[in-house]
C-alpha cells in the first residue's frame, strides 16, 4: 500500500514508498508540510512475519534483546539479532567473508555458515524461545531470524529442573547442562528423549510455520512436567546435517577449519571431537559489553562473548532460566525481567527485505544501490535510556552514529553514549545498526537509521523539538549527510573526527572513493539554521586534518555557528579510546529545532535521494517540492536561499573567526590539548515587517514556499535573483509565478 499523502504533500514534492502512513505521533513532527526530514521516518510499522501470532500463541514480543517475560499466559525470551557466532576457537575461518570489514565489529564466536545460498548465512540465528502450558502439553515455540530452508537448521530444549544432574546434550551437540530431558526441533521433525540411559526418542506432535519461520513443538504431560512447578531450560540451536536420518543416528553438523559449500568453518584451536555444535544460545541474561577500545581485547560487539566463552567448553549450566508455572498458569503479566533504562538492544521490523539473511560477501563503502550486509527484516539497534524520570512533554532523542567498521553496540555502556543521554532533562541515545559496518549512511543504510527513528517514535514519549545528531567517523559523516539533507529536523550537529564525504578528503585532490557527490563541503549552506561542533584530530591518516580544516574554513566563509576543536597529539581513535565526551554534551545541551526560521538556505543533491527506500531529500524548512534545471553530471546541485521579512527581523551578525585553547580531562587517556576556532551569532535585529520574499537561486527550476510558515500571504510580494528558469509556487494560495 502506498503512503496515502494529502494533495499539499504532492504539491511540496514528497516522495512515497510502497509503505502505509501512519497516525499523526506526537513524537514526530505534527505541524504543516512540508514535514522535516524523509518519508520513511513518518511510515506506518512495518510487519515481520516472525514476531506475529497464530494459533495458540497471542503474547506480544519482548523486542528487547536479552530479557524475558511473562505475558498472557506464554513465557518469553528475546534473542539477539545476527549474534549466533558459536564458540570462540581462537583463530577465524580463514573463508570468514567478514574478515578485513569489521575490525571494530568481530564477532566472539568463530564460527562460520556454509556457503550454500540455502544457509544465507544466518540460518540457526534464534529470534525467540516461548512456551505455553496447555490442558495435556506443553507448547514451545523457536523462531528463528531466517528459514530458506527449514531442514538445515535445528533447535535443542533442555528440560529440567534446578536439582536436575548435570547431562549431555543429544545429537552429537557436544554440550552440557541440568535436564531431565530433551526435545530435538529440525525442520517438519521433532523429538523427546529422557535423559535416562538407554532411553530411545520419541516422535513428538509438530508445527512447521515456513512464512512466520517458526517451529511449535508439543510435550505430552505424560512425558515431561515440571518438578513442583519451576522448570530449569537451558536451549541452543545449530545447524543439522542432513544427511544422516531422523532417530539417534541423526546429528548436529560440526564446523571445520574452514567453511566449504557443504560444511561450517571457524573450528581454530578446538578440538574436532568436541568442539560444540552450538551457534547459538538461549538465556543469556548477563553479555557483557565494554567502551569501545580499538581492535583486539575480547570482542562483545555483538553481545555473544559469554556464548563465545561457554561453546568453547560446551558447560551450559548457567546459561538457563527457571521458569515458574505457576505464574503461567494464573497468566500475570510479569515484565521484571525487561530492563527499562540504560543500555538497551532493541528490535524493529524494517519495510525492506532485500533478501533472507546475510551477504558478507557485498562490500558497500558508500555504493550506490549497495543492500547491506545484514539483508532480512529484523534489525537490531541500540538505545541508551536515562534513569531519572521520563519528562512530561517527552524524551530528547540523539543519533549517535556507529563508525566504519563497528556496528550498532560502538557506543554500549561508553561515556559518549551515557553523557549524550543524561544531560538536561534526558536524551534517549539512538544508535542504528545501518545494516552492516560500511553502508556510510547511504540507501538501505540510511533509511534504517530512520526506520530505528519511527520505531523509537513509537514506543516512547519524544519531544521533537529536541533532536541532535552525532557520530564518530563515518558517524561523523552521517552527521554531516543528514544533517546538510534535513537540517529542520535537527537542533545541532556533532561529528568526531567525521570526513566531509565518502573516505578520505586530502585536498586539492577530491574525496575518494565517494566523489564530488557525496562531499558536503558543497552542501554547507544547508547548515544555516543547524550548528555544528566538530572534534577533529591532528595527525588523523583516515580523516586528514586539511579536508575538516577546509569543512571550517567554508563555516567561517557562509557566516554560520561552529565549533571546530583540534586534539593535539591525536589520532583517529584516541578519541573513542580516551571516551569523554561531556564538552560535546554540554554543547548539543538543551537546544531545540528552529522549524520556522526568517532565513532558509539549502542546497539540493539528487544523488543523495533514494526514492526506492522513502529517502528523498528536497525540502527544508518551510521550501519544499525543490528540482534541478540541470541535473546532468556526476554531482549536480542547486542551491536556494529564501528571507522572508514577515518575521521583522534581519540575519543575526557573525562573530568572525574566534580562537582558544583548552584541556579535556577525566578520560582514560588523561589531559588531551587542544586548540578551539569557533564561530558565533549576535542577536537578530529588528527589521521592518513586509510581505516581502527575497529569493536567491541557482541551478533550481523550481520551489514551493509555505507563505503561512514564512508569516506572509498570498498577496506577497516576490524579489527574485536566478540563473535561469525558475517556477515559484506559492503553497496554498493557488498562485505560481514565473522568473528569469
């Protein structure tokens, strides 16, 4: 279904994509179009076919990874997202298509899928484990993240209690823990066996849901109940191999060295014999995760070190849950086991599923048209929530975007993530997983920072009016790229050692591998209304000091607010490592979004649009419906600027070039030098109130102005400056006028 947009959106020049609207939400933007920021970010939710209901099952999903819950009768576990990396063996797969692309991201696990498509290199990856006591049986549920095909991945519940013996897991699984029993899941088949020596498997009742990509399995009374009503479950999935039958015979397909078509990879220093078969782990209440550190140390990007660590052994005892059915049966509603505030992982279903799985193969680095290495549906992201109360009027929201080669959890538990959040009255702290480690904010990247937006806009209180952006690196670009593109829905900008384009900008020479297109330098006159601090290093070789110091010196030249802080000695992750980030905090503060302000500049960069995923960028402020004259070359751009004089005010005068030094204290890395070049506005002057527009253009064959926003009427009058053809259209009032 398309975005059902009213005639005055078609008018401004939005762009649907195959998505429905949703509600008008107080935590977005409410007022008249055209709306800040892409459509994507005021689509209705999407729908994932593996957090849905059918049958027996009606609970809600938990969409926070890592907690459990009680709902409506049914127990729940929520699993991470892409985490199912099996145990660490020391050394990677030396075929690990990840390999040279996550250096801030390793998983701690080593293991690797087959290469066969049907694999899609996500096939044991566990969403979900719940289950539901019924009249004669007990009901359980696996669902996994992807299902190519059913029959190479498998599920095994250990059933028991918290005085069941130690015992090994069946199926060649090479694992232990407390059961009494077993259920064994691979695709149509299922199976109970008592953990009683000699004990034969017994066929078990079955649901096979291939579109929802969930197995339900049924345990008779007679067979298994739970001692005094707690059960002890401990549960990990794996991959089956096929060609062995169902029965005692039929096992679990252990990794190699090296992954082939056929077989797992990543088996390093263990031992073939009993190297566990395990991918991936239920009950992991306690992952850790650290500041982040720079590559080596003990990776817990993915929040798999404790799963990592546990297959390397195969003792699973501690990773289970007691379960009380006594509380299943009375049906509480028991959320204790969710966390409320601080570092969180959340899921969200995305409109896109480009493919089911992975495809670590694909190198994006800013490609146009690139999918991301993480394909399917569920996205993971991480959102830091204060402790103290939630305001009353709504949360702030800050993107806090990850670097090249790390992922959504860069900034879990780091001061840079805390420090943004708990400033002023609250900030929840957005970091989006942008569907791999180098998709720089480009396409399906992009829209999943948008999509993780309305996801958050959903299940909290906002305030609109209190939105920040900030990144490291290519975090850092993403500032520069959404914020030169939707500069309205921004109050500041914050980017840590961020390059102005695409890689590396030494000048003369231009940005490489992205290009002239993907360089901001060029859209800067977007920043009018959004300040901007940036943290640059000095002898930074990834993000050379001469592009961010030109970034500067074009602020200076377009009379716009800016901080521009050079740490010296300093490289590329010396800040990150050093992770103190409380002047950038105090800097992006309590400010709030300007979305009616007298003077509107923008610059317009078809090549930064993708219509394809609702990421269309022509309108800022109260301009919309923006096109090109000439759009011919490989970096066309417009540029717009509009004072309206029914605000009675002039432009605020700029300070000049300011200059200062300082110290950053109270990180690891001790006091941290550096020099400061800023900018800054005095207050506006009053100016005589005229329904009168000035408008400047170039490159631009047309723009649609809101004369309500701008505090004029249909009867304005028009002084325009252009370069050619130009079509004003004066949004509401009927009236198009024609220059040059």
């Amino acid at each position: 279904m398309p975005i059902l947009l009213p005639r005055a959106a078609a008018l401004f020049g939005s762009h649907s994509i195959a998505v429905a609207a949703q509600p008008t939400n107080p935590s977005l933007y409410t007022g008249p179009l055209p709306r800040p920021g892409p459509d994507i970010l005021y689509a209705a939710p999407a729908r994932a076919q593996q957090l849905t209901n059918t049958g027996i099952w009606n609970a809600p999903p938990i969409l926070v990874s890592g907690a459990s819950a009680y709902r409506a009768g049914e127990y729940l576990y929520q699993d991470y997202l892409y985490d199912e990396h099996g145990a660490n063996g020391g050394a990677r797969d030396p075929n690990d298509k990840r390999l040279g692309g996550d250096a801030f991201s390793p998983p701690n696990g080593t293991y690797t899928y087959p290469s066969d498509p049907r694999y899609a290199g996500n096939a044991a990856d566990l969403v979900e484990l719940r289950l539901r006591p019924l009249a004669n049986e007990t009901a359980f549920r696996v669902t996994f993240n992807t299902m190519v095909d059913p029959a190479l991945a498998a599920a095994t519940i250990a059933l028991g209690s918290p005085g069941s013996p130690v015992t090994a897991f069946p199926h060649g699984a090479n694992a232990h823990a407390q059961a009494d029993a077993f259920v064994t899941v691979h695709g149509a088949s299922a199976e109970f066996l008592s953990a009683e020596a000699g004990a034969l498997p017994v066929p078990l009742t079955s649901q096979l849901d291939v579109g929802r990509r969930q197995i339900t399995v049924y345990v008779p009374h007679q067979r298994w109940l739970p001692w005094r009503g707690m059960a002890r479950i401990t549960a990990g999935t794996g991959l089956w191999d096929t060609t062995t039958p169902d029965g005692p015979s039929g096992r679990f397909l252990l990794p190699r060295q090296a992954s082939d078509t056929t077989h797992p990879g990543g088996l390093g220093g263990l031992s073939p014999l009993t190297a566990s078969a395990f991918f991936n782990l239920a009950f992991r209440f306690a992952e850790p995760f650290g500041a982040f550190g720079g590559p080596g140390g003990t990776p817990a990007w993915w929040r798999d070190a404790a799963q990592g660590a546990a297959l390397r052994t195969g003792d699973l005892t501690a990773f289970h849950d007691d379960i009380d059915f006594a509380k299943l049966a009375s049906g509480v509603t028991d959320d204790s086991g969710v966390p409320r505030t601080g570092p969180l992982d959340r899921i969200l279903a995305s409109h896109f599923e480009t493919e089911q799985g992975t495809d670590y193969a694909t190198v994006c680095g800013g490609d146009l048209g690139c999918k991301g290495e993480l394909r399917g549906r569920l996205q993971p992201y991480a959102l830091y929530v204060p402790a103290q109360p939630a305001p009353v009027h709504g949360y702030g929201l800050t993107l806090l975007l990850h670097s090249l080669a790390a992922n959504y959890n860069q900034y879990f538990g780091s001061h840079n993530q805390s420090q943004f959040g708990d400033r002023g009255s609250g900030s929840l702290v957005l970091t989006p997983e942008g569907r791999g480690p180098d998709g720089w904010y480009v396409d399906y990247a992009g829209a999943d920072t948008f999509e993780a937006w309305a996801e958050v806009a959903a299940r909290y209180l906002l305030d609109p009016s209190r939105t920040d952006i900030a990144g490291y690196s290519m975090g850092g670009y993403g500032t520069f790229r959404f914020g030169t593109l939707y500069p309205d829905l921004f109050a500041r900008g914050q980017p840590t050692v961020g390059p102005p384009g695409i890689g590396i900008w030494a000048p003369p020479a231009e940005v490489q591998p992205g290009g002239r297109a993907s360089n901001t330098y060029y859209q800067l006159e977007s920043l009018r209304n959004l300040p901007m601090m940036m943290w640059v290093a000095s002898t930074d070789d990834l993000v050379p000091i001469t592009g961010t110091q030109l970034q500067a010196r074009r602020f200076d030249a377009l009379g716009w607010r800016y901080e521009f802080w050079t740490y010296a000695p300093a490289e590329h992750l010396t800040l990150a490592v050093n992770d103190q980030f409380q002047p950038a905090a105090d800097y992006l503060g309590s400010a709030t979004v300007d979305t009616n302000p007298p003077h509107v500049t923008y610059a317009l960069n078809p090549k930064m649009s993708f219509p394809n995923v609702g990421l269309v960028a022509d309108h800022a402020y109260w301009l919309g419906g923006l096109a090109l004259r000439d759009s011919s070359g490989a970096a066309p751009l417009g540029l717009i600027d509009v004072r309206s004089e029914g605000f009675g005010v002039g432009d605020a005068a700029a300070s000049g070039i300011q200059a200062g030094t300082g110290t950053l204290t109270g990180g690891t890395l001790g006091a941290l030098a550096y020099t400061r070049q800023y900018q800054t506005w005095g207050a506006p002057p009053a100016a005589p109130v005229a329904d009168r527009l000035d408008v400047k253009a170039s490159n631009l064959s047309r723009v649609v102005i809101d004369v309500a926003r701008a505090r004029l009427d249909c009867g304005v009058t028009l002084n325009v400056t252009t370069d050619g053809p130009l079509q004003v259209v004066l949004g509401g009032c009927g009236r198009t006028l024609s220059f040059g």
